[in-house]
C-alpha cells in the first residue's frame, strides 16, 4: 500500500463546516470504502482517512468536515484549491456486502452528520446496482443547516421515488412529524420502528457514525429480529484509549521480542521490546507499514500473524472470523512470545 498524488480537479462547500474533494483518481473502488490522506504539517506528518461518498464509476469525490482543533480538516477547508495534489493511498475499508441486480433486497441506513459520506455512496450504488432494492436512510442532525449532501440526496429521492426514503432525524429544528424531531437514541429507534420502519422488512443494515450511535443502533436492531450478521457497521472515531493500562500487563520483566515483518514480499528481521506495538515497531525501523487512524478503528494497519502470539487491545474493524484466521490490527497489537511473524501483504 503505496501513496501516490492525487489531483484535485474541483472543491465545494457542502455545508458551512464541510467541503467535497474531487480528485482525479485512477484507480476503482467499491461502495462504502474509505481513502487515506497525508500531509506534513510543520514537520510532523498527519494522516487522515475519508469514506468515497461517490458510486464507483462516479468522479471520485470525499467529503472533508472540519474538526475543532484538526490541522488536517481546516487545512483542506481553508487552502486547498483545485490543481492541488494531495497524497493518497489506495482504496480501503470493507463497509459493504456483494451486489446482487436480480434480488429485492431491503435495506437500512443509519447514520449521523458526516456518517453519511459512505452512506451516500452505499445508497447510490446500490439504487443504480440493484433495481428491485428498497432504500431506507435515517439520517440523524443537529439542525437543518448542517445536513451534508442535502442536495445530492434530494436528486436521488426523485431520481427514485418509489424505492428510496429518507428520514431526517434533527435535533433543534422542529418538523411537521413530531417523530422526526430530537435525539436519535434508543427511544427514538425503538418509536420509529413502531410507528415508521417495520423492522421485519429490513434485510440488510448499514450504520456509521459515532460510536454510541453504532452500539444503540446495532443493539436496538437486534431488539427488533433484525438478523446480527447482516447488520454492518462503519465507526467514526473512538472513544476508547489506545493502550491497556500498565498495571492491567505483567509487571515482570519481559525479553525483547524478535520480529519478522513481512512488507511488499520482502522480509525484514527487527528487535521490539514488549510494550511496543507491532506498527511502532515497524515504523521505529523506518518500514513503510500502512496505517491511518491509529486507534484500531479503520483496517489499514491490518496484517496476519502467521508466527509467534500477540494481544490485540482494541478492535472495531475486523470480524470473528478474521480474528480467528490470525489478522489482527497491528497499531493495538503487542507481542507476547519471544519470536513473531507478520505479514502485511495478506492484511487486504
């Protein structure tokens, strides 16, 4: 996974706060993937990853909010202009299930504020893909001025009236349904799937956000017979820390570990102490290891033990079954033998 300088043919604001990036792209994607962003800022190197919220055949276009206090997202609110190249890696992220043009598919999709970015790409791929699907799009906000893509999802309901519905969900502004108004937490899904979207006609879900937002939402799915594994979430940030605390590991002493990185075929023999996590490692040894966010959030950083035994801390990107196959997220995980493997290149 390489970095390569991208374009930008053209950028608009979406919201007040919230700009959309076109970039001239080469390369495909599938619906609901993200892409990473570097950029150095005074020296340091920052990395930021942003769900494609177009359709694959589209422009290539992500949409960036700017974040209190983020060097990134004010940058590209402020300064970036089209004829810029900003620094990309390649299309990434698994928020998405196969196509299937012939079935009539049921689908939900929650989110709220800049959730809606891969929600919007999920939502217009699958309209087009998919004739006989229904689309349902619950979509939480403070108020009416800060819904992102307001046009583009006007466009779409009447591009498909009769297969796609949208629910704006706004916290301040009132609405002429009262359902329609205030927080959306359990309460409000719970009174939404009595009184508005019967849960016995969704067949798949899609929920991105913040974290909270997930936990209530897949939960309350759940609730309602809503089948686990066809309920696919995508997390906007992470209120967990990044590492246990020191009194929760062995307090005894620990040999340093001898690792094997395995990085675009070639392997490379490093020495790590205990308390390092395998991607530290591998960037303290000036390895290009892939990574964005850092918190075990996105699956960037993903690769597969194939030696050795490491505790994976944190993880809100990869499924049971990767887990169980050995993948794991290499910025939470910590070796626990003498000796490890590691293989990037089976990691996507």
């Amino acid at each position: 996974m390489r970095f390569q300088p991208l374009k930008v043919t053209d950028i608009r604001p979406t919201t007040r706060d919230a700009v959309v990036v076109t970039l001239d792209a080469p390369f495909d994607w599938v619906q609901g993937q993200y892409l990473t962003f570097r950029r150095s800022f005074d020296g340091t190197e920052i990395r930021r990853s942003y769900s494609i919220c177009a359709a694959p055949g589209e422009p290539c276009q992500v949409a960036i909010k700017r974040v209190e206090g983020g060097a990134f997202s004010t940058w590209a609110n402020e300064s970036l202009a089209p004829g810029d190249t900003l620094d990309v890696m390649p299309p990434m992220g698994r928020f998405h299930t196969p196509l299937a043009p012939d079935a009539a598919t049921r689908y939900l999709l929650i989110t709220a504020g800049s959730g809606i970015t891969p929600i919007l790409s999920i939502a217009r791929t699958v309209l087009a893909a998919e004739p006989k699907a229904q689309v349902t799009v619950l979509y939480a906000n403070r108020a009416v001025n800060s819904i992102m893509f307001q046009t583009e999802l006007d466009d779409l309901k009447s591009q498909h009236l009769t297969r796609l519905q949208i629910v704006h969900v706004l916290k301040q502004d009132a609405q002429q349904i009262p359902l329609f108004t205030g927080r959306l937490d359990a309460d409000k899904l719970d009174a939404l799937f009595a009184q508005w979207i019967d849960p016995d006609t969704i067949d798949r879900a899609f929920i991105c956000g913040p974290e909270g937002l997930m936990e209530t939402a897949r939960a309350r799915l759940e609730a309602h017979g809503v089948n686990p594994a066809e309920i696919h979430v995508e997390l906007f940030g992470s209120t967990q820390p990044g590492r246990l605390p020191q009194s929760a590991r062995s307090d005894a002493p620990q040999p340093p570990t001898r690792a094997t990185i395995r990085l675009d075929g070639v392997p490379h023999e490093i020495t790590m102490e205990r308390d390092q996590s395998l991607l530290d490692a591998a960037r303290a040894n000036a390895l290009d290891a892939p990574f964005a966010c850092k918190a075990g959030v996105c699956s960037t950083c993903m690769c597969r033990v194939v030696e050795g035994e490491v505790e994976m801390i944190q993880n809100h990107a990869l499924d049971d079954d990767e887990v169980s196959r050995g993948y794991v997220l290499s910025c939470q995980s910590y070796p626990l033998t003498d000796s490890v493997v590691v293989d990037y290149d089976t990691g996507h």
